[in-house]
C-alpha cells in the first residue's frame, strides 16, 4: 500500500488510500483548544499540558490517515481527553487481515463496530466512537459505509454516562426521512420548477436530488454517474446502470445494478447534456459525468468529475433557492426510499437489492422504526398526516339542527358498538365509503355530542387487524383517513 502525503500550497496534507480511488485532505498544523500547533506529519505528538501522547504508529497504516485527519479536526472543538479516548478507540480497530477489496476491508470495520456498540463498554465510548464513524462519512472518506452509520449506528439508543452524550440531546433535525409533510413540499415545489430557467449548477443539483428520491441513490453514486450509464431502451422505457455505491478498489471500479427510471429523470438528465452542448458549442461525448466540473471563468463544462465537497455545495445551491424552510439532501432522500419501500411491505432481500446491501441486519432497523410509526397510529394517526389535508369540509351541528331526516350516519366505535356520529345533508345517493369518507364530505353534518374520537380510533385498529401494521401505515394515509384525522384535532382544539 502506498499513502503519499504532501503539502499544498493551501497547507493540506493530501492521502490516497490502497483499494479505493478516494483522496483526503486536512490540516497537517491544527491548533488545539489549549492554542498548541500540533504537527501531524510526525508519527507521534503530545497534547499539552498534560503530555498526553498519540502515537499514530499504532494505528494500522490503512486507518492512519483517517485518524489523523479525524484529529486535525476534533481539537479544534474538543478537549483533550476526549481526543485521546477517540484515539485509543479508533486505533483498535483491527484491519490487519487479508482484504481483495474495498467491501471486505468495510464490513471487517463494521463488524467491530457492532460488536462494540452490543458491549458493555460506557455509553460516552460508544458515542464519542460513533461520532468519529459519523465524521469519516460526512467527509467521503473510504472504508466507512454511509448505510451502516445511517441505518444502525445513528439509530442506536445506550444511554448516557453522567448525563453527557447524544442520546440525551433532543432529536436533531434534517436528518432523518422526510416526513409526510416535507415529503409533500418537496414534491409541489419540484413539480412548480422550469429546469430552463436554471443554471447550469442549479440543474446539476436539480438532477442529484431527482436521483435521491427516484432510487435513493447514494451521493457517490451520483457523482460517478456517465451519460453513457443513462439509457432508453428498446422498449422505450428508461434506465440507468447506477454504479455500485462501494466499488471493489480503484483499479476495478465499473460495477453496475441496472435500474428503471421515470421519463421525467431521463429527459432531465437529457437536457443537462443539451446545456452542456449549449455551453461548449460542440457534442458531448458519452463518457462525460452526468455532473460534471466547470471552468470558473467561462462557465463551460469539462469532462471531469466533481469532488464530493463540491457536488454538495452545488446542490446546496440548488436547494437554497428551493426555500423549503428544511434540508433536502441525497441521504435523507435515500432514508426516505428506503423508509417508504418497507412500509409497503417490500421483503427485505428486494430492499437490500435496490439498496446495494450485503448487510441484511442494517436494514433490520427500518422495519423496527417502521413499527415504531405504526404505535403512532394508536393515536389515530403520525402528527404529519394532519397537514397534509385541510379536509374537514362539513359542519358541527346539535342532532335537532340536521336537514336531512332519516340520513343518519352510523359508525362502529372503539368498543365495536355502533355509534350515531352524525348526518347527511345530501339529497343525492352516495357513492364513497361511509363512514370513514363521511369525514372528508362536504355533507356531513357532525353531531356534536358523538364520541367521533372513539370511532375513528376503531377504524384504524381495524384497518392495521386487516392489513397488517406495515402495509397499514400507507394505507392510513388516504384520504379519507387524513380527513377523519383533521376533523379531530379542529375538534379538540376548537377550531369548528
């Protein structure tokens, strides 16, 4: 293995790494919270004052660079003990097997990570551990699965020592799926976009997030995306041979998963090469990434591919302009794929395909969260679920006010007796679903005295006995038990 590690001009140290194509960049000089320049091109440095050594040849050559960059960044924000324990942690890991690639040398990492975080160890180990973990993915360093962090490490819940720790913070935002609601938001304003009326650097962050949420790809998976990997075929119908997420070393990186897209993708993938072709004045030649590098001063496309930090600040760009008031990113997108295939009742082997997984016990937690949702729906339903309909359209009457006789409106309640929630006002015939469909009707007069509550709890009980909590949680965003859902909390908050 070779790791060749020089200074640039902006005073980087720059590392390539052995089975991957990926480089790293960080600060040789850091200056720690205590003001000591630190000088990690040397195998060994002391944090003063207290002379605590890191010995930095003790960590497996494949990880050193890792950790040496892993430091560079966290004196700056925290003491000094806790550098050396991420240290003393990161610098057990044990790479010293034989590995034929990239993935195997991944899921040894990963392995001691579980096994880790199953141990007695403190919680504040385990958490200052899977910090650094979450770092080496947000930074694209190889080795270190996005999936693996996302799926088992940020989900995990061990406690806290002495009250410290992030398992007693609240619940950071813009992490997870998009809720119902951002899920909404994001389609309406995707849907109101002209990509003519982009930029060049705007449609390229156009097309990532596109890519996010119609395979839940990976961010490196679109950065290494090639027009020529964007095909129609014979049949007419689109698809992309996505490149693997974890390819299998640098010097045999064209592994593939053929994958359907909608005619919405392909063409907006189309018209990136076509302002490309606009730019140049000339043919674009397949072999281009689909978001490919431009020249600064002439605005034109060259052939090479973005960097992850710089693909990520183009699709900043994108969804700045976007103003959605909350983060829209390809992680999030692909929590949210991932998220929605499960609570179709998509087995889990489809879901580790269409996701690239050889780990099964990684997606494991999406269906244990996705029973965590279906609990919500004791409550009748997600907080989400309610604005997405203003649905409510009826009226609250007293049973003596109805206008209609003899359109009484039963409905069985929690305690499966019938129950007399109100009536119709309408003289025609009705041709939906009473009663859950009575609460999205303009007719409906609602008794006010009715335990409505009651009934549409039973409804939703029923339909998860029915149908089984997985496929229920989409189920029970129809419509109709949106509307049901709305009328309920106007009710309880004295809205009608």
């Amino acid at each position: 293995m070779q790791h060749n590690v020089v200074l640039s001009k902006e005073r980087l140290a720059r590392a390539s790494f052995e089975f991957s194509d990926v480089e790293i960049f960080y600060d040789p000089y850091p200056i720690t919270q205590n003001g000591q320049i630190l000088d990690l091109t040397q195998s060994k440095c002391h944090l003063l004052p207290e002379r605590i050594l890191l010995n930095f040849d003790l960590v497996h050559p494949l990880l050193r660079e890792h950790v040496k960059a892993w430091i560079a960044y966290a004196v700056k924000i925290y003491a000094n003990e806790s550098i050396h324990n991420h240290f003393k942690q990161l610098r057990l890991i044990d790479v010293s097997g034989s590995f034929q690639n990239e993935d195997d040398l991944a899921e040894c990492i990963d392995s001691q990570i579980r096994a880790y975080m199953q141990s007695d160890k403190s919680a504040r180990k385990k958490s200052g551990l899977r910090i650094a973990y979450g770092w080496f993915v947000e930074e694209g360093l190889p080795y270190f699965d996005e999936d693996f962090f996302d799926l088992y490490l940020d989900t995990l819940k061990f406690g806290a020592d002495e009250g410290r720790g992030k398992d007693v913070l609240m619940e950071i935002p813009n992490r997870g799926p998009l809720t119902l609601r951002e899920q909404r938001l994001f389609r309406e304003k995707m849907s109101e976009i002209n990509p003519d009326e982009l930029s060049i650097i705007e449609l390229q962050g156009m097309v990532a997030l596109k890519l996010g949420q119609t395979l839940g790809a990976r961010d490196i998976q679109v950065i290494r995306l090639k027009f020529s990997h964007v095909i129609k075929g014979d049949n007419g119908v689109p698809f992309i041979l996505l490149p693997r997420a974890k390819q299998r070393g640098h010097k045999n990186n064209n592994q593939q998963k053929k994958r359907l897209i909608t005619n919405s993708l392909f063409d907006l993938i189309m018209r990136l090469n076509e302002r490309y072709r606009e730019a140049l004045q000339q043919p674009i030649d397949s072999e281009w990434f689909v978001l490919c590098t431009l020249i600064a001063r002439s605005g034109k496309p060259t052939e090479k591919r973005l960097t992850l930090s710089l693909f990520r600040s183009r699709r900043f760009v994108f969804e700045s302009n976007m103003a959605l008031g909350f983060k829209v990113t390809n992680r999030r997108l692909r929590k949210t794929f991932c998220t929605q295939l499960i609570a179709k009742g998509t087995p889990l082997k489809v879901v580790a395909e269409l996701m690239d997984h050889s780990d099964l016990q990684q997606l494991e937690v999406y269906y244990r969260h996705t029973h965590h949702i279906a609990k919500k729906l004791d409550e009748v339903l997600n907080s989400e679920a309610s604005e997405i309909l203003d649905a409510f359209k009826g009226k609250i009457i007293s049973p003596e006010q109805a206008s209609q006789s003899g359109q009484q409106i039963f409905a069985p309640s929690k305690k499966q007796t019938l129950h007399l929630i109100g009536s119709c006002g309408s003289a025609t015939p009705c041709s939906l679903n009473p009663p859950l469909s009575c609460y999205g009707c303009a007719s409906l007069e609602a008794f006010e005295d009715a335990d409505h509550k009651s009934v549409v709890e039973g409804l939703v009980a029923e339909t998860k006995e029915i149908f089984g909590e997985s496929h229920s949680i989409e189920i029970l965003k129809h419509s109709d038990f949106l509307a049901a859902t709305r009328f309920l909390q106007m009710l309880e908050e004295g809205e009608i």
